[in-house]
C-alpha cells in the first residue's frame, strides 16, 4: 500500500479530543501505511495521547487558536475562523500535503469553507453529501444529498447520480450501480417537476444504471445501490430513520423490563437482538463524504463516538485509496461528451 496522509480537526464534534484522539490512535494502529495531521489545542490533545503517541513517526499535532462551533454561521466562520482546526485541516488538502480532511464540526461550516478553499469538480455545481446505508440483503445502499442542498434543480441531481454510481463502483466495486430517485411514489406520473425531468435526463443517459423512483420505505430493502434525492428530503429521511431505530430499541427494552418473564425473555433473546441491531447502528456507518470537490472531505456525526469517529477515518483512507475525486471527473467527461454527442 502506499503512504498516504489525513487531516483531522481534533476539536469538531459534541466531544472533540475525547473521542476524536483515541480514534486517531486506533487507526495508526490498524493502517501502518497511514499519517496523520491532527489540528487544534494542542494542550487538550496532548492530555489523551499517552507518551509513546506523543512522539510518534505518523502523528503531528498542530496547535490551532480558534475553534468552529456548532453556531458559527458559514459566512463568519470563513472570514473570521482562519485559524481554526477546520480551516487548517482542509487547507492541509488544497496544498496537496494531505489526501482528505476528516471532521466532525459544524456542517454547514464545513461544506462552505471546503467549497471556498477546494474548488468544485468541472462540471458540478454543487458539492453533495452522501453516506452508506445498511439493507436487508447485506450489501451497503448510498444515498445522497443528505444535507447539503436544501433545494435543488434536475441537473443537480443528475451530478449527484453520476457521482454517487462512481462511489458505489469504487469503494464497494459494484458493478453498474442501480440508480434510483426518492419519490412519493414509483409511477412516471409521481412527484415534482424537477424529480421528473431528472427522471428523463437519466433515462437518456447511457452512463447511469437508472432503475426509477423508489418511495420511502424502499431505502432499505436492498432494490437499489443509490439513492438520490435532494438535501431536505435527504436530511430529513436519514434523521426519521435513526429516530425510529432509538424509538425500537427503547420500546424493546420497555417490554422486556415488565415483569420476571419478559426480563428472563429479554436476557434469552438479548444476543439476537444484539447482532440484529448492530447491522442497523448508525455508528459503522458514519462518515458522510462531501462529493464533488477537487479533494476529499469527510464529515463525521457531530455526537460520533470512538468507534463512529474511527469509521469516518476508514471511509476517507478508502476514497483516498480509490482516488474518488478523479475517478468522479473522469466519468464525468464521458457524460458531457454524451450530452454533446
């Protein structure tokens, strides 16, 4: 493997150092061909390293006298936050020295200033979130925008197909990704102007494995390897999801706290119930990637965990492998010359 280098802003997230260290740690530990840059107080970051990591030959710590918060507006945080771990973390990416930023700072922030400094792709406008998915038959579902743009027109959402098919092809070698756009309902007829036109645009694309609308209950059953839909409707959906996951799980403990039966019930089915619920855990899958740029950007949950903030780290190690960026422009020549032709 070749080396390969990260940036990380230590302090973004609800817990910053806490979790964003140990995490650092673990993957020095896993990928031996792995460096990494962490950005920000360099006294916090310190105090959760233990000496052996203090000098280690893949880790630098740069201190950082500003911080992103979680309600820094875009516009103030660019022109008043320059000397933040963000800010210093994709910088690092511009300049070449590092293959991908990792956060888990303020999003809005996050993608403003990485659209600012980065620059997008030729031939996409807007960069879009997109994150994996579990499904019943196993294999990962990517869905995009998940945030970004709240609103969005049908060429728009064409790029995001385009992008999110090469992402399904790359990191999880899916051959000729199924491309699907969220919708109210699946007949031709269903949704809005622009879900339909896009619809037409992508049915006249031979680049695009497009499959048709799927509705919202279908984000799971495995029918489709993307989903593409536009931010509100993205960000919103992805919320439900997980809210509904916490709401299963506390009612299941509920039932199973009733009385002696359902405790000994519970504690019989506990181990079940467990691996069930771990292919629906939010944290092995976090880390959602900001498409579209001339660099790679990783955007971890604001309240990840260790476990959560390591897995942001591995999705950028594989983009940076996988030369997403690249692989993205390249696909995306064949689809204009396509449109030309």
């Amino acid at each position: 493997m070749a080396n390969l280098t990260l940036a990380l802003d230590a302090m973004g997230g609800d817990f910053g150092p806490p979790v964003t260290v140990p995490a650092v740690m673990r993957a020095l530990t896993h990928f031996p061909n792995l460096t990494i840059s962490l950005f920000g107080d360099k006294p916090q970051i310190t105090k959760h390293l233990p000496p052996e990591y203090q000098k280690h030959s893949r880790l630098t710590v740069t201190h950082c006298q500003q911080v992103v918060t979680m309600s820094d507006r875009p516009l103030n945080a660019i022109r008043n936050r320059k000397d933040s771990s963000m800010r210093k973390a994709i910088d690092m990416v511009k300049t070449g020295e590092a293959g991908a930023c990792v956060s888990a700072g303020n999003t809005g922030v996050l993608m403003a200033m990485a659209k600012l400094i980065l620059k997008t792709l030729p031939g996409i406008d807007r960069p879009a979130l997109i994150a994996k998915l579990p499904s019943l038959t196993n294999k990962p579902v990517y869905m995009l925008d998940l945030g970004a743009n709240v609103s969005c027109d049908s060429d728009a959402l064409f790029q995001f197909a385009v992008m999110g098919s090469v992402v399904a092809e790359t990191v999880d070698a899916i051959s000729s990704p199924r491309v699907s756009l969220l919708n109210i309902g699946e007949e031709d007829i269903k949704g809005n102007d622009v879900v339909r036109q896009t619809a037409g645009v992508l049915k006249a694309s031979s680049q695009i494995n497009y499959c048709g609308f799927i509705e919202g209950h279908q984000i799971f059953n495995g029918s489709t390897d993307v989903i593409v839909c536009d931010g509100f409707v993205g960000n919103i959906s992805l919320k439900t999801t997980e809210g509904v996951a916490h709401l299963m799980l506390n009612h299941i403990q509920q039932l199973t706290d009733q009385n002696i039966v359902t405790k000994i019930l519970g504690f019989i089915a506990a181990p079940f119930l467990k691996k069930a619920f771990c292919k629906m855990k939010p944290d092995q899958y976090n880390g959602a990637s900001l498409l579209g740029l001339r660099g790679i950007v990783v955007k971890s949950h604001g309240n990840a965990d260790q476990d959560a903030f390591y897995n942001a780290i591995k999705q950028a190690v594989v983009e940076v492998e996988q030369q997403v960026p690249a692989r993205i422009q390249d696909r995306l020549e064949s689809v204009l010359l396509e449109k030309i032709g």
